[in-house]
C-alpha cells in the first residue's frame, strides 16, 4: 500500500474543521501509511486551538504554520514537508466518506491518472433561506455552468480539474509546486500545468465529498469575485484558457454596462438590451421555479434569481477587473477575507 500525505490548509475554520477532522480520523486508510498536515494561515478564532486538540490525541495530525497566510503557500510548505507518494488535499469546509482516501489512491493507480477526485454534495452552511438558495446555486447549472464535480455526473470521466484532488508525488517534482501568486484558482492552474504535461485528470462520481457552502450572499459574492479577478492571471500564466465557460459571466456584466450605455444612442441596441435581459430574466425565473419546485419550497422561487444574479456579476466584474490588472500590470493585492 502507499504512504499517503493529507494536506488541508485553513484559515478561521472553527465551525468546520471540527466534522473535517471527524471524517479523516473515521477512514478507512491504515493510519500508519498516512500523515495529515493541518497548514494554519494565522487564524484568529479557534481553529488553531481546536486542531491542536486533534493533533494531541492522533500522532499522525500535524498542525503546520503559515505566516504568507493564502492557500498555495499551504500546500508547498505540506507538499515539502511530505513523506507521501500520494498527496491528497483537502479542504476544512468539507466532510469526507469513510473510504475516500482508499477509494482515491485505489482509482489513481488503476485507472493510470495523475489526479483523481470525487464530487461536491454542496450544502446549506445553515438552516436560513440565503443559505439554502445559495447551496443550491453553487451546485446549478445556470448558477456555475457545466461543472461536472459541482452539479454532477453518472459515470467516471476524464476532466480538466477536480475538487482539491489526490496526486501523485513525483507530478510536483515533474511540473513544480501550485503557484503562490495566485490566492484563488491555483487548483486551475496546476491542473492546465498537469494536462499540459501530458497527464490526466479523473472525476470520481461515486465518490461524494459533503461541502458547506458560504453563509451569506456578502461571503457567496466576494467568494466568486475572487475566482474571477484571478481567471485573467491564470490565463496569463498558461497563455491560453483553461475552459470557454468562464468568458460567459464577464461578457454579460460586460454587456450590462455597454448595452445601456449604447442603448442611450440607438432604437436597435436598446432593443436588443432588452432582449437579453428578457431572456437572462425568463432562464432565471425558470431555473428557480424548478428547484422550489423540487425542494417543495416556494420561498426559494423569490430569493434563487437573486442568487444566480449575484453569483454571474461578482464572477464577471471580478473577471473584468482581473483583465484590467492584466493588461496594466496592476498588482494583484492579498486578499484577507478567505473565509
């Protein structure tokens, strides 16, 4: 069997890492082929305190430190500090079945891959309405497009990115390490990197990971802001996309602000204005009323468009921002709510 290194890097994590923890400690992986690196970015609630409880009790729980705070400078200081040949990253808003480790490194050898990773269960981060229509809208494929570890798939595929995902080692010592200018999207990154390099990448459908999404469409929003803002930079850096659907969020903020403006000069592009947000509008009203429909909770039917809205013009002016910094070479500042 193989010596397998979990890596989870966090940062105020105290309502969440407590059940992740649960989870790891219930697999059904040999403890004594694995190490589990808990990478606290300076966490001013309880999360350090509470991780330190686990590593107390369990050997194989290590809390690790890091003072650069953001996700990619985690993930290094783990993957440097491994003794694996398999890394698996995982995330502290997450819940994990008791087989997901052997499941994981069972499928990256059997089918061949580099990566290998299961699907999203995305869930209510509490029992409030916002939490519910956003917990549905992360994992909708009008809320984030045909992302198959977010809403789902039937069968086992080969895919241009999984959730956190389980490695073999010598892929980081082939290709490098996950890039530390990048505080959202370095999973994107690396990922190109990998099939870039000539390795695949596999989603497991059976394999599901319980996520909590954010709380608050505030927390939801920033969230997508930041995937967007760092899309630009990712694309810099491979020198192409990665995927066409990420152009669509951004094309439609785009077209909210030039479509009025133009609308202003011209009977056509006011009409053809209208004509979008009219479609945009009946989708919306559709989608919503099929999930109050199938969750038998009407209220969802009057919040979902305004989650879905959210989500696409967070995403999108994040994008359009992210392009701007691009081209004008503006930095990319350290965002401090990760949370």
């Amino acid at each position: 069997m193989h010596f397998v290194t979990i890596i989870c890097p966090v940062f105020n994590e105290e309502k969440f890492i407590g059940s992740c923890m649960e989870s790891i400690i219930l697999q059904d992986y040999p403890k004594e082929l694995l190490e589990v690196f808990i990478v606290d970015g300076m966490s001013i609630d309880h999360t350090k305190s509470i991780i330190e409880n686990y590593s107390q009790k369990y050997n194989y729980i290590k809390l690790l430190e890091n003072k650069n705070k953001i996700v990619p400078h985690a993930l290094n200081i783990g993957i440097q500090k491994s003794k694996g040949d398999v890394i698996i990253r995982i995330d502290g808003h997450c819940e994990y079945p008791t087989n997901y480790i052997s499941v994981l490194v069972t499928k990256l050898f059997e089918l061949n891959a580099d990566n290998v990773g299961g699907v999203w269960n995305t869930l209510p981060a509490n029992k409030t309405l916002k939490a519910k229509a956003i917990a549905i809208a992360s994992s909708h494929i009008f809320g984030v497009g045909d992302s198959k570890h977010k809403i789902g798939t039937t069968k086992i595929i080969e895919t241009d990115t999984v959730p956190f995902g389980c490695f073999r080692r010598e892929i980081f010592d082939k290709i490098g390490l996950f890039d530390e200018d990048l505080i959202r999207n370095q999973d994107d990154e690396f990922n190109a990197r990998l099939i870039n390099s000539g390795g695949k990448i596999y989603l497991i459908p059976d394999l599901i990971i319980n996520y909590s999404a954010r709380g608050s469409l505030d927390k939801m929003s920033k969230m997508y802001y930041q995937y967007g803002l760092f899309k630009p930079l990712v694309n810099k850096k491979l020198g192409k996309p990665a995927t066409f659907r990420q152009f669509f969020p951004a094309l439609f903020s785009l077209g909210l602000i030039v479509g009025l403006i133009l609308s202003l000069f011209s009977t056509w592009c006011f009409v053809l204005y209208i004509f979008v947000l009219s479609l945009y509008l009946i989708l919306s009203v559709y989608f919503s009323f099929r999930s109050a429909l199938e969750k038998e909770d009407w209220s969802l039917f009057f919040i979902l468009p305004v989650v879905f809205f959210s989500i696409h013009l967070a995403y999108g002016f994040g994008y359009l921002i992210g392009i701007y910094k691009v081209v004008f070479r503006r930095k990319f500042n350290v965002i401090e709510n990760r949370s």
